[in-house]
C-alpha cells in the first residue's frame, strides 16, 4: 500500500483521459488494492460502458458508480438533473475520501462538473488538501481548474494530433466506451 498519495490531473482536448485512469486502476487492482471509480456525467447507468461492464469482474476490491444523466453535457443543454446528479457523485466521493477504505478514488470527468458551475472549485480544492495521507486521488475531464492543476503532483494534458472522429468515425464499442 502507499505511504503517500498523490493527486493526478488527466485534462486536454485529445482522447485518453478515461482510458488513463482505468489503467491505473486495473495497476491498482493487480496490487489487491481497493479502488472506486465515479463517473460524473455518464449516466448510462447500465453496462453499455465496457469499464462498467468488467467491474464486476473485480467486485471484491472495485466500486464503480456512475452520476449523470444519459447524454452527454455542454454548456448549453445543462439542466437542474445535471446538477443534481453532480451533487450526488460529489457528496459520494467525499464520504469515500474520508472512510480510509480505498487506495486509489478515480473522479472521472469531475473536470467538466466544475468547469460548468456544477461543483464549486473550493470545496474539491478543500477536500483535496485534507484527504487521507495515503490516498491516490485522479481527476479527469476537459477544462481542469487552475487552481486545481496547481494544487495536483501530476498533470497531464491529452493533445489530439489526429483521431478518426475527424473523418466521421463513430465512438467503437471496446475502444471508446
């Protein structure tokens, strides 16, 4: 198990970032590691997600929860479900940061929740600064906050180059969710 853990930031325009934090994830799992992932903004709710579909493979030691609606979020198509839904998977995710029973807690698209007014910036930058010493905590989503890029040990920013999307490519079932 970690004596320290670090916060990470999967952000960026480009492809990847969930992709990053399951690998991470299925690192941590390798080691017996007690993981939860929360999804922010996918609320698909059923097992069309492949990363929701294998969790239950690891139900022992892989909680998996999914807050949102089932579409996806911009700026203009919010509404008051989105922000209740934000407000649960928050309120979800600081009581697992304070129960000691995970390693390693993946806060999947968050970024986009407080890019859209949707978490507050202050209460996830307080949370962070006071989570347990020894747990790994990984943000991801377009848009991360500066001041939560200042406060992370790890940024990473996903830059598309070129992607198949471009040439009218659909999302694969196995490759993009």
């Amino acid at each position: 198990m970690l004596d320290h853990g670090y916060i990470q930031i999967y952000t960026g325009d480009g492809k990847g970032k969930t992709t990053a934090s399951l690998g991470l994830a299925l690192r941590a799992l390798g080691h017996n590691w007690k993981v939860l992932i929360i999804q922010f903004t996918k609320g698909d709710q059923g097992t069309s997600y492949g990363e929701i579909a294998s969790s239950y493979k690891f139900k022992n030691n892989l909680d998996v929860f999914q807050y949102g609606m089932d579409r996806i979020i911009y700026s203009h198509n919010v509404c008051m479900e989105d922000y209740k839904e934000a407000k649960k998977g928050w309120d979800k995710a600081k009581e697992a940061i304070k129960s000691g029973k995970y390693q390693l807690i993946i806060l999947d698209e968050i970024n986009i929740c407080i890019d859209l007014g949707m978490i507050k910036v202050q209460d996830v930058k307080q949370v962070l600064i006071n989570k347990p010493e020894n747990l790994e905590i990984v943000l991801t989503g377009r848009r991360a906050h500066p001041e939560l890029i200042a406060l992370a040990h790890l940024v990473t920013e996903m830059k598309p180059i070129k992607h198949y999307f471009d040439v009218g490519v659909l999302a694969r079932q196995g490759i993009e969710y």
